[in-house]
C-alpha cells in the first residue's frame, strides 16, 4: 500500500509511479545520483504501508530510507531532505527530528549515498551496516513495531537540497523475515 500528495517543483519519475518506488533499490554508489527515483516535489509526502509484514525494532536500525545522495568531492554530501515518521496504525504519528540547517542532517533522510544496487552488486539492501542510504530505529521514537513509514519533503528547504527523490524503502528487521 501506498499513498501520496507531491509536491511542486519536480516532476522527474513521478510518471514511473509508484512501481519505480517499490523493489530494491538502485544506489549510485558513493559518487553518482541513482535515477531510479521519483521526485516528491518541494514538501510532497509519500507513506508506505506494510500489510503483510511491519518492521519491528529488533538490534540497530530497522528500515532504510534510500534517496540519491551522493559524495560530491572529498566530503560534501549532495542531499535532499526528507523527514520520517513512522506509525502503527496510521492516526497517530512519530516523526524523527529533522531540523538541522546544515550537514550533518541528523535523522533527516536523503544524505548517505546508496551503495546496493542487485543489478550491479551483491550488498544486501537490508542491511543496515553495508547498503547505504539512511537507516533509522524504532526504538528512537519508543515504538516496538511499525505499519507505516511516512516521507515528506522538507518544505523548508529548497534550492541544492531542495526536493527528495525517493528510491526505495527496505525492512531491516522485519516481523516475517
Ligand atoms: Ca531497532
Ligand atoms: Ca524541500
């Protein structure tokens, strides 16, 4: 399940919609933007629901977030910016802070290149420690279980880290692994 309300500003992917979304992601590596996303326009939001499966808070982080961030020179991070939220039951909401005006972004998503990439590596995308892209943990926001993972577009922030481009979404520790 999937629901969604773009924003303005970037239309790029949103005809592929919501297939380019779903399966693995497509990282870039440490270097290069992947293409494979869709633009979520300045302060768009997208939720994913896991119907069959939730992501639980199991050892470290539970879910990734991949967008198409990518390393531009030494230590720059090309990001665009996101918050996420996550919830059990679609009412009631908890967000990670994302408020940071500069690098590093905190538990913003959209700032750590994505590295797997099945068509071109073997890094597991579920795997919080190799795949890349951002990693977040339910116990961050006291929930034992997810059902729901919402994105949004800092609506604040436009310009070079102006609007989200979202790859993929992958369970780390998932209730039926
Ligand atoms: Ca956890
Ligand atoms: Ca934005």
């Amino acid at each position: 399940m999937i629901s969604y309300r773009f924003g303005p500003g970037q239309p790029f992917g949103q005809d592929k919609f919501p297939g380019i979304a779903f399966g693995p992601p497509k990282g870039g590596g440490c270097c290069g933007g992947s293409t494979d996303v869709v633009s979520i326009g300045n302060g768009g939001t997208v939720t994913f629901g896991f119907s069959g499966n939730l992501v639980v808070d199991g050892p470290g982080p539970d879910f990734i977030v991949f967008e198409n961030a990518f390393q531009s020179g030494a230590t720059t991070v090309f990001a665009e910016l996101a918050t996420i939220e996550v919830s059990q039951d679609g009412v009631d909401w908890r967000a990670f802070p994302c408020t940071a005006m500069e690098a590093p972004w905190g538990s913003c998503a959209g700032w750590h290149p994505v590295l797997a990439n099945p068509d071109k590596n073997s890094i597991d995308p579920t795997d919080p420690t190799v795949a890349g892209g951002d990693a977040f943990d339910l116990a961050d926001v006291d929930l034992d279980f997810a059902r729901y993972v919402r994105i949004t577009d800092r609506v604040d922030l436009a310009g070079p880290t102006g609007i989200f481009d979202l790859d993929a979404v992958a369970i780390a520790n998932a209730s039926c692994p």
